[in-house]
C-alpha cells in the first residue's frame, strides 16, 4: 500500500566535510519540497549542493560555490526527486557553521 509523508531533515554545522542530508530507502521516492541554508558564524561561506546517484561515487551538481552571505539565509524551493538510493549531499568550502534544514515528501512505492 502506497504512502505519502511530510518530513524534515536537519543539519546543524554544516562544515568542509561531505555529510549526507539525506538517504532514500529501498521502495521510497523522496520530492524535495524546500531546502534552506543559514550562515550562523558571521562569515561569508560558499557552499555544493549536490545528489550522490544511487549513493554512489557520481555526484550531480545542483549548486557549486554558490555564495551565502555573513548571517544569511538561501533558500531553493525548486522541486525535484529523489530515487531509493540517491543521497542529497553538502558542504561548505571550508570549515564553517552553516544550518541546513530541508522539507520533503517522502514516498513507499
């Protein structure tokens, strides 16, 4: 029996190392709803956005160095989907304090 729901997924000090946001299980699909970025340290920051395919070594640039601002916020609501195995993945360019909070709905085939 299929299923939808609504979730969030959070991370707190996004830094320079790669960090799974997100991980889609076997039989779900994931459709990203918003995803929102907050530089809490006061210093400007740039940051990848990207999908692991199938969790794999391939990566799929949605944004590259994209600028985020002292103490701003960015936020991309452009909707896309995730497959069961795809990762949403980030980082930031450096070491960094970057908040990432991102809303979805998730999926059972």
């Amino acid at each position: 029996m299929a299923s939808e729901l609504l979730k969030v997924a959070f991370k707190s000090a996004l830094t320079d190392s790669e960090h799974d946001l997100i991980t889609v299980a076997s039989g779900k699909t994931a459709t990203i709803l918003s995803i929102t970025f907050c530089e809490t340290a006061g210093v400007a920051e740039t940051f990848d956005l990207y999908i692991r395919d199938d969790a794999g070594s391939d990566d799929y640039e949605i944004y590259s160095d994209q600028a985020l601002a002292a103490n701003a916020t960015f936020e991309h609501t452009s909707k896309f989907v995730l497959e069961a195995g795809d990762a949403l993945a980030a980082k930031t360019a450096s070491s960094a304090n970057v908040d990432v909070v991102v809303s979805y709905l998730l999926q059972t085939l």
